[in-house]
C-alpha cells in the first residue's frame, strides 16, 4: 500500500493541464461531504487549466450540467414502489442499470475524457457505468467516502453499535442482523448486492482507490479491496479563502446531517448539564431532525437553535462565533470535512476517538477527543475548553496554522494529480498486457 500524504506529492499543480476529467457521483448537488469534497475539487482543477464534466443521476437539486439529457432516471431507494414488480425492477437497477451503462457511454463518447473519478455510484449508478470505461480504455480512480466496499449498511454500525462482522466478506451478517434499517429486507438486499459486485469484481476497473484517511484505508485493506491500489491522499480546505475567528468567546455549534449516527443527542444532553448556560447552534438537515428538536426542548430549553441546511459563507459565519465546534459522531467517520472547515476558520474541535477524527485533531493543541456516546465525558470536554476563552483562542490559532500547513489545497491538487499519473500507468500497462496476449492467440 502505498501512501500519498498531503505534501508530499513530486510535480507541479496542474502539470497535466490538458487532461480532461469526468466526476462520476449519484448527487449532483451538494448534499453531503462527499457532493461537496467533488464539487470544490473540480473547481480546483478547472483553476488549474483542466477541463471538467460530471454523470451523475437526474435529480430536480443538481445544477446544470452539460451531459444531463444522458443521465439515467432519478430513484429513491427509501422510498421504494408499492408493486412487487417495480420493487424487483428497482432493485435489478442496484446490482446494474442499464441506463447509467449507455448514457456514460454517450458521455464517453463525447466528452472523451482522460480520466475518470468516481465518488459515490452504489445504488443509484451502480457499477455498470465501468462497463464502457473499461471498453474504452480509461484510468479510473475513486475517492472512497465510507466503508460500502466492506460493508453493506456503508457505516459499519448495526444498530447504532460499531460493527465489523461484515469485514472480509462475511456479508451474510448483514440480513441476520437487520443492520440496514433493521428491515430483513433492505439488509438482504444490499448483502446481495455488494456479494455480487464482489464476486464478479465490479470494481476491477478502478485502478486506484484514494482514502481520505488512514483509518478507512486500513479497513479497505483488512476487507481484501485491492490493497496495492489504495492511495492515502487527505482532504483540503481553501483557507485562503475562509476568514478567521478575531476574538475569544462563542458558544458550541454542531454542523452536519441529522441522522442517528452523528450523535448530535449527546451534545445536547452535555449542552444541559454545562453551568453557566452555553447555547449550541445545530446547522444542517436530516432524519433526526424533529427527534432533536424534541429532546433539545425537554432537557436543554432555550439553548439550542436549529438552523437547517447553510450555505458554505452562513456556516462559516456561525463557526467563527462559535467557541468550539463539536463532531460527536458515535460511527467510524472517515475525514468529517467540517473539522477542517473549522480549523480554517480558527475554531479548535472536540470530536470522538472514533475513525478518522483523531488523525486530525492534537488533544490540548487545536482540540479534544472525547468518547462517543459519552454524555459525562462529553461535559468534561466541552468545559475544558469553553471554561478558558483564551486558551480556546490559541488553540483554534494552532488549528488555522494546521490547515494551511497541512490541508492546502495546493497541495492536495499535486498528491491527486500523482495518483491520476499512476492511474494512467496502470491502465496503459494492462492494455498492453490484453494486446500482447491477444497477439499470441
């Protein structure tokens, strides 16, 4: 395995810059980390000289995109059809769409790109769109946001508990644990789907898989996926671009999707139990939205607000008046971007022990960990740094001179362009490979 780590990538930033890139994600929008992550790397390399185009699913939230009329029809795989036949067509599209295989072959065929990277495709895209990739010869490389490779829930949770049954192909824990909604069904369902994938290796394709952590990268090699193609390449943040907190003070803001595994119920208990009253401000949506809200008015009334989804400019704002920004996932994140989001803006982070979150944060230096699900810890934590204005200060200080150290996108660019370089290597090389051993049949 080899390892990728931010500045340490040889070459300049757009060194290829005539390459021409597909981005190849279900969303289109921005509606998680991983939309996100794509999005703002793109933009780098259109900055950079490279031309970009993105396939992805039709969705009445994506921006416009130039290939549109060639994406395959939007599904909603929480909300399945009530006929038994459209819930059996729907899950054929989750081990191979037809549709997304010919309308990235349309794509191929007139963007002509270089390279093709991948984010998120399980479900709605399915590995069928590497079908006409392969056929075509490109590289491919895949930046993996969570752990569906090993995993069939993506999160390694079953029922809200870390879980790693599943790892090393086991995946028949998954329906006899119900870990997917804690429906039979849906667990069955997306057991034999990542089977089949593996079995039949949907994903040989990809010629380098880039792990934003070192944590997900040792369990995609602990799950047998492609060890010698993992490349450990972090994330980045623009912090050039991000003002920076101007004086101490603030209370906590939690940032993220309101689901379960984020924890976000543990800081509002700990936001309770903190003397004198801190107020805690939630940005983002979700599932557990209406659940949080309820709890926050029973134990923690009057101190928390709910701010829905912000764009990147309003999050930034509620960061800088923060004192401390909290990640109390209770799942194993991989490289939560709002840690670096807010070191960029000179904000330290408590998060859990958990993951990737303790690769990033240096206890009593630009932050805390704490233990996930722990509601006592998490006050000891939360009163370290909040009962200390200034010496929170410093430490998002240290964080802000982290990021530009070590999370610069300049930086990211070059380590990405190395692993596309070997990417390409590989794909000529085997192409060699097929013609040579064609020529002696």
């Amino acid at each position: 395995m080899q390892v990728i780590p931010l500045g340490k990538a040889s070459g300049p930033v757009g060194n290829r810059t005539s390459r021409r890139v597909l981005h190849v994600n279900k969303f289109l929008y921005r509606r998680g980390g991983a939309e996100g992550y794509m999005q703002d790397v793109a933009d780098l390399q259109v900055s950079a000289g490279q031309t970009v185009e993105f396939f992805g699913m039709q969705h009445d939230e994506n921006e416009p995109r130039r290939y549109q009329d060639y994406f395959p029809p939007q599904v909603d795989f929480d909300r399945l059809p009530d006929s038994s036949i459209k819930r059996v067509a729907t899950f054929g599209r989750m081990l191979w769409s037809r549709d997304a295989e010919k309308g990235m072959a349309e794509v191929i065929d007139q963007f002509q790109p270089d390279i093709v990277h991948l984010h998120n495709i399980y479900h709605q895209l399915s590995p069928s769109i590497l079908r006409p990739v392969a056929r075509a010869a490109i590289p491919v490389v895949m930046t993996v946001h969570d752990y569906k490779l090993i995993c069939p829930s993506y999160q390694l949770l079953d029922h809200g508990r870390i879980c790693e049954a599943c790892v090393g192909r086991h995946f028949h824990h998954a329906p006899l644990k119900r870990c997917k909604d804690g429906s039979f069904t849906a667990s069955m369902s997306a057991a034999i789907e990542l089977a089949v994938h593996t079995k039949f290796g949907a994903y040989e394709p990809v010629t380098r898989f880039v792990c934003p952590s070192r944590f997900l990268r040792q369990k995609l090699a602990q799950g047998n996926v492609y060890p010698d193609r993992l490349r450990w390449v972090p994330h980045f943040v623009d912090a050039a671009g991000v003002a920076v907190k101007q004086r101490p003070g603030g209370g906590v803001v939690v940032a993220g999707r309101l689901a379960a595994e984020k924890g976000v119920d543990v800081v509002i208990r700990a936001i309770a139990a903190i003397e004198p009253m801190v107020a805690l401000e939630v940005a983002g949506d979700g599932p557990e939205r209406d659940a949080l809200e309820r709890l926050a008015g029973v134990v923690a009334p009057g101190r928390v607000r709910f701010h829905g989804r912000l764009g990147k400019a309003d999050l930034h704002r509620l960061i800088r008046d923060s004192a401390v920004v909290a990640v109390p996932s209770r799942w194993y994140e991989n490289q939560p971007m709002i840690v670096l989001e807010a070191f960029a803006c000179g904000v330290p982070v408590i998060g859990t022990n958990l993951g990737g979150i303790p690769e990033l944060i240096d206890p009593g230096v630009d932050g805390e960990l704490a233990p996930a699900d722990d509601v006592a810890g998490w006050v000891a934590a939360l009163e370290s740094v909040l009962g200390d204005p200034q010496r929170a200060f410093a430490m998002g200080q240290a964080a802000r001179a982290k990021v530009v150290r070590d999370f610069s996108s300049t930086t990211h660019l070059a380590a990405l362009d190395q692993v596309y370089e070997e990417a390409e290597v590989a794909c000529r090389t085997a192409a060699s490979h097929n013609d040579g051993s064609r020529g002696r049949t």
